[in-house]
C-alpha cells in the first residue's frame, strides 16, 4: 500500500509561486498570539483587513485564544464558523415562547417558566407603551419571589395585579400576561404565525437594535445571524405542521411545534458571518476552498491536529486490506475517506492555494502537558523559511516583522 505520508504530502510546486513563513510559538496560547501579531504587523505595513484571513482545519481550539489576543492588540475578528443556534439568545428567545405556549394550553405553569420571555426580552408586538424589555433583575426576583407557585394565566394576573411590583414593571408583566391569553391553545399553521412572528419582529426591534453598538462584531454576527436563521426556522416550522395537519399526521398542539422547532434546530445549522472591511476573517480551512486572499495565516500544523488523527472502529490493518482491494469487500465495507488523511490535506492545499502574495503556516512546539508536538507532515516538504528567533518581538511589537513576511509587503507596494 502507497505510504500515506508521501502520498499527500504537497509539493514544491503547489507553493513555489509565492513565499511561505513558519513561525513557531512555544504553546498554543503563544502561538495565537504569533498569528494575531503577525495580522496586526501587516495592518502596520499599510495591508487591509479585507486582505487578511486567519484560518485554520479545526477553530473550536483557537477562537477564544484569538480573540483574546485580538483584543490585546486592538484587532476586530469576524470569526466564520457553524453556528450553534441553541445558543443564540434570539432562538431561545422563540423555543421560550412556544414553550410557554404548550405549557399554558396543558394547564397551569411556574413562573420560572412564564418569565423566560421576559428574562430573554419580550416586549409587546401591539402596544407600543410595551417597547422596552423589563430589566433582567426585575425577572430573576419575580422568580425567585413566586418560586415553587404553579397557577394558570388568569390567576397569574390576578396574583402581579395584587403584589406591590412597581409601576412600569407591572404593567409590563400584565401587558405580557394578557397577550398570552388571547393567544390559541390549539393553532393552526397560520395563527401559529400570527403569534411568534410579530412578537419576533418586536424583539429584533427592541432588543438586537440595542445591541448593535454595544456587543464585539463576533457576538454581534452570531447574534444576527441566530435571528436570521431562527425567522427561517419558524418558517420551516410552519410548513411542516401544515403538511402533517392535511395529511392527518398530527393535531393541532403547541408541543408539536415545539417538537419541530427543536428537530429543525437540530439538523439544519446555520452558519454565523458577519463580512466587514473593518473586521479580520477569521475561516475553518474546509472555506478556503477557491478563495484568493493576499495573505494567509494558517494555525494549528501540528501532527495531531493538521491532519487530524484518524478516527475509526475499523483496525488500521482491515482498513489497509480494504483499501487495497478493488471490488467491494467481502464484509460489505467500502473503503471511507475519513480513512485517510486526504481531506485534512486537501483543506490545507486550499488554504495555501488561497494566498496570492504570503502563506504564513504557524504551530505550537508543546501541548498543554508539555509534551513536544511535530510539525504536520504537509509542512514537511513545502519550501519554506522556518523562524523561531524573534517571535517574542514580534509578541511584544507587531511592527517588528521578520524580514522574510516584509519582503512580499513591499514588493506589493512597490508594484
């Protein structure tokens, strides 16, 4: 069988039309703060942000390392990776709102229930004396004070219209508790609308419009992005109840969509984006694919993490056998390729692909136990100028860029 290694290793040529820089950081922490460094150099020699993309095969490691040593040096990061919709406040938002909404048709509710709209941002989609959300504290001690009380809707006002709540926060809960109420227990596809689309539109223009100067671009992106994708959700949602409503499938229950809200969030996540010539894109290596970007930071190429260890229950030496063989195995395994390295490598090869005037490939020397990491095999046999010495300038002084990442900046500048 071919050794793997050799077999998608890249060659000389792929790289051969443009420099490529190795800087090595001791930890993975350092090694962040290299990347970053490097990006806020090349921002000193005149580069654009929008000229700028740090990437690397798997980010869950880096971002928050990223970030951080952004912050540090004053960067803005627009970090693109899955979205993880749960998350988001404006999906939890909507998931509390049907939640509310099955447990009200089924009979009384808590109000730890009952609050997390309100807790989320709830504000009135009718009365526009209703626009602001009632402050958080106020929700967590209307919690905490009717905490183990489970009473239906109707009883629930009775019992705010009664306590000594202060003003604005009363009526607040009341304007809330009333809208509730005429809400259907039973709703069909459209009512079903009627009811979480206005009091989403509300939430956009009360609660995400507040943040938009106030939250860093990253939160801000999966922000928006969680409301775009959950409008689109609900909407998905809508359809599917009315096919199983006219196909007999169901009946007509807030627990059904529900139900649906969280399977659709579940199989179909969205991404969180948020493009702006003021912000570094920050991609997973399998986005690179077909892009050019002048520079190109690549971390993370290290053995066990560039490529990433092969992950099966199948034996190596079955797998071997496998492969080898060119009809169907007897077993009824076909050969898969997350047997082999060759996705990894060909996300690598699209990142360096991607870099028209710079690839600057970084790694860390030891993991968090101190145990020595070897540099990835796809680094092996690019030609490329290893840098060590220096780094800790260049941590403590962006400007302080070694002369191998300069020289392209001042060819580009020149021409």
């Amino acid at each position: 069988m071919t050794n793997e290694s050799s077999e998608l290793a890249p060659t000389k040529e792929s790289t051969s039309d443009r420099p490529v820089v190795e800087l090595v950081g001791q930890t993975r922490h350092k090694e962040a703060r290299i990347a970053i460094a490097t990006a806020a150099g090349l921002l000193e020699y005149g580069v654009s942000p929008s000229d700028i993309v740090i990437t690397a095969v798997d980010l869950d490691p880096y971002e928050d390392l990223l970030e951080r040593a952004a912050a540090r040096y004053e960067l803005t990061l627009a970090v693109w990776t899955p979205l993880n919709l749960k998350r988001t406040c404006p999906y939890q938002f909507a998931a509390s709102l049907l939640t509310v909404l099955r447990v009200r048709s089924d009979g009384p509710l808590d109000f730890e229930t009952l609050g997390e709209p309100l807790r989320l941002g709830w504000v009135s989609p009718q009365n526009q004396s209703l626009d602001e959300p009632l402050i958080t504290n106020n929700v967590e001690e209307l919690i905490d004070h009717y905490q183990g009380d489970t009473l239906t809707i109707a009883e629930w006002k009775r019992q705010i219209a009664e306590s000594d709540l202060q003003g604005e926060s009363k009526r607040h809960v009341i304007g809330y508790l009333n809208w509730l109420d005429t809400q259907p227990r039973q709703p069909s596809p459209d009512a079903f609308f009627d009811t979480v689309n206005p009091a989403m539109e509300a939430y956009e223009h009360s609660v995400l419009l507040s943040e938009v100067d106030h939250e860093p671009v990253s939160e801000l992106a999966e922000t928006l992005r969680g409301f775009d994708r959950t409008m689109t959700l609900l909407q998905s949602v809508q359809q599917r109840y009315s096919k199983w409503l006219e196909y007999g499938r169901t009946d007509r229950s807030w627990s059904v969509l529900v139900e649906l809200l969280d399977a659709f969030a579940t199989t179909l996540p969205g991404r969180r984006e948020l493009p702006t010539a003021a912000a570094i894109d920050v991609k997973e290596a399998n986005d690179m694919w077909a892009l050019e970007v002048p520079y190109v930071i690549a971390v993370g190429l290290v053995d066990t993490e560039w490529p990433r260890p092969i992950d099966s229950a199948i034996p190596s030496i079955s797998r071997a056998a496998i492969s080898q063989q060119e009809t169907i195995h007897n077993s009824g395994v076909r050969p898969h390729s997350s047997w082999t390295t060759a996705r990894d490598h060909d996300h690598f090869m699209s990142a360096a692909a991607a870099a028209s005037d710079l690839f600057v490939v970084t790694r860390f020397a030891t993991d968090s136990d101190g145990v020595g990491q070897h540099p990835s095999r796809f680094i092996e046999e690019i030609e490329l100028t290893h840098i060590t010495d220096g780094v800790d300038d260049l941590i403590a002084d962006p400007s302080m860029l070694p002369e191998a990442i300069v020289d392209p900046v001042r060819q580009e500048v020149q021409e």
